[in-house]
C-alpha cells in the first residue's frame, strides 16, 4: 500500500494581523471562511513572519532555512533555491 502523504495548505497573507482575526479571539466576526476552515484543522497560535518584505520570509517557509540561507534577500533573488523545498521533501 502506498504511503499517505499529509495534506498541508499554507495561507500567506500580506498585512494581516491574527489580533484582528475572529478565529484568534477578535471580538468581531472578521475572518469566517478562516474560521470554519480552522475548525477542521489545525490553529497555530504561536508564529511570527521569518523576514520582512515577503519574498525573503516564503523562501525560509518553504526551506525552513533562515532567509540568508536561502539567498532570497530583499527582493534580489534572482535563480533557485539552494538546497531541498518542503515539496521535494515530502514528495
């Protein structure tokens, strides 16, 4: 039998802030697709971005190297990423 392979779905939302996020506890219903989504799933509550702007920060993501690391720094990044992606990982 074939091994299973996880289901995973990574959100990268620009300027959003999980404070104003109702599935985090924000007293208004602002996020209620992410909430019913959420439900089924898993919820972390302890993140941070690894890097600011947002190219850097995907490229540690999907490395789980830190962004110098990965050569993907300030938006210069220009080829591919050194070492194995999270895809070629699991693959």
């Amino acid at each position: 039998m074939a091994k299973r392979k996880p289901n995973l779905l990574f959100l990268g939302i620009d300027s959003l802030l999980s404070l104003h996020m109702s599935c985090y506890g924000y007293h208004r219903q602002t996020t209620p697709h992410i909430d019913k989504f959420a439900q089924g799933g898993t919820l972390f509550e302890n993140t941070f971005s690894p890097h600011v702007p947002t190219t850097p920060g995907y490229g540690s993501m999907f490395t789980g190297r830190d962004c110098f690391g990965t050569n993907t720094v300030a938006l210069r990044h220009k080829g591919l990423l050194e070492g194995k992606t999270l895809a070629e990982i699991l693959g």
